[in-house]
C-alpha cells in the first residue's frame, strides 16, 4: 500500500434525471482516474436532487436496494473498470417503511465492502429528513481498501464529535464527508468543523458538498468541497463556490503517524472519565 494516495472527490450540479447524473459521475470517475487517482467519493445521495427540500411522498422513488439495486452495481463496475475505490452515497430501501441516507464503500476490483448509514437526521426548513430516512443502525463502520482504511460520515453527522471519534478509534486514515449544505445556513461552519475534526482525530477528511440551486427549494449549494490533513490544513485549493468541479489530491498517509506521535492525543484520552457523556 502507497504511502501516497492520490484522492478524489467531485462536487456537482443537479442534472435533471438519474441516468445523466450517474454518467456524469462516471465520466468525472474516468478523468480522475487517468489523473492516477485510486479512491473518489461522491455527494451525498449522489444520484438524485436534494429533494429534503420538500415533505412529499413522491420522492421515495429515489430509493433503491443495497448492494443489489441499480445504481450500486453500475458503480461496481465502474470500480472495476478504474481500479478506483468509489465511495456511492444513495437513498436506500431496505425493505417497506425502512429507508437510510446510505453510503456505500466499493473496493478497486468492484466488491462492496459494506455500508454506513446516516447517523443524525436534521428536521429543520429545507432539510426535511426524517419526512425520509430512519436513523443509520450499523454503527461506525471502517473498511480495508486497496488504498487504506476508509470511513464514512455524512453530512449533518459532521455536527456531531463523537461518530468523528468512534471512525478515528476504529482505524480511519481517510474519512469522507458527502453533504448536501446551503449558504445561508452553515456555510461559515464549512471549513471550520471538518478542519477541526482532522485534528482532533489525526486523520484525512474529504469533506464534499453540492453545488448550485436545485428544483425542490431555494437551497443555494456552495460547493467549496476539499481535502483536509491531520494538522488541519487543506490540501492543495478549496474547490469553487459556485461549479461543478473535480477535485484530485495526493494524501501522505505518513503524516497520520506523524501527528499521532507529535500531539498524541490518543494517548491522552480519558475513556474511564467520559461516562456521564452518554448516561441516561
């Protein structure tokens, strides 16, 4: 395993349909790719607009199965194809009534490795998502890649310390972060809360947001996705506020280790001391 990763990530406008958006994210895949990237992540549920703008029983058709629905295994062969490890943020259906904000972790050679579920579900304007989605059920999960280990954490779920913790703990050398967030609810949080997770944890964070004004609701997507490093700085530009883009960066694993020795903070925690955190 490279000590250098090449990574990418791509943030993006709204398409229209569902198959024009997937062969745009193919087409960004190839591109990224031929630049030697060998993981990318998408947007949260990638495939379809941000329809939590709106409370209305029309939008469960964006749902499909997992890892057998259509979407997850189109990405599997495009896995195979690149040599990429993908990250696929969807709307699942496990069954009647059971619906998460899913992401799924597909390997270089086109395996599905498993799957997170969305941890913390907003219900504010524009953000109806418990109109939509149960509360994620499979922990925390990291998984061994070809490039490394990699979690997931997906959007309103960066507000929150502990899942940050808990992937950190669990071995992830790279997290990636898809969201969907507009200007003028958080934007000033952007590069502020995943920058500090980087730290706080000593590992990467691919931190990827939507970019402009979709159907369902005024919601202004700004884009600004990046990779950030343990130390908290961003690797290479931030993304534009305002287009699709593709972002590529080279992630030195090495530094993990590095910052780990140098402010040990896994060392100093105090486990036998945070009991009252989450007593009833």
């Amino acid at each position: 395993m490279a000590a250098v990763v090449r990574a990418a990530l791509v943030q993006a406008t709204w398409t229209g349909d569902t198959d024009s958006m997937i062969a745009k994210h193919e087409e960004h895949a190839r591109a990224a790719a031929a630049r030697g990237a060998k993981i990318i992540g998408f947007q949260e549920v990638f495939n379809a607009p941000y329809f939590c703008q709106v409370q209305e029983p029309e939008h469960y058709r964006w749902a499909e199965p997992v890892p057998d629905g259509p979407t997850v295994v189109r990405m599997q062969a495009l896995a195979r194809e690149t040599g990429m490890v993908i990250v696929v943020p969807v709307f699942e259906i496990e069954q009647s009534g059971f619906y998460y904000n899913t992401a799924v972790v597909i390997d270089a050679d086109g395996s599905v490795l498993g799957s997170y579920r969305k941890h913390h579900i907003p219900q504010i304007n524009g953000f109806w998502e418990k109109y939509y989605f149960k509360p994620g059920n499979l922990g925390w999960p990291v998984f061994d890649t070809a490039v490394g280990r990699v979690g997931v954490y997906i959007c309103y779920d960066r507000h929150f310390p502990e899942g940050w913790r808990a992937l950190g703990l669990a071995g992830a050398q790279i997290v990636y972060n898809p969201s969907a967030t507009s200007r003028g609810l958080s934007s000033y949080l952007w590069k502020l809360e995943q920058p500090a997770a980087a730290v706080a944890n000593e590992y990467f964070i691919a931190a990827i947001n939507r970019v402009g004004v979709e159907e369902y609701g005024d919601n202004d997507f700004y884009g600004t996705s990046y990779f950030v490093d343990p130390r908290g700085q961003f690797v290479g530009d931030v993304a534009s506020d305002s287009k699709e883009e593709l972002v590529v960066r080279d992630l030195d694993l090495g530094l993990i280790d590095e910052v780990r020795q140098q402010w040990a903070f896994y060392r100093d925690r105090r486990p036998d001391a945070y009991g009252d955190l989450t007593a009833p």
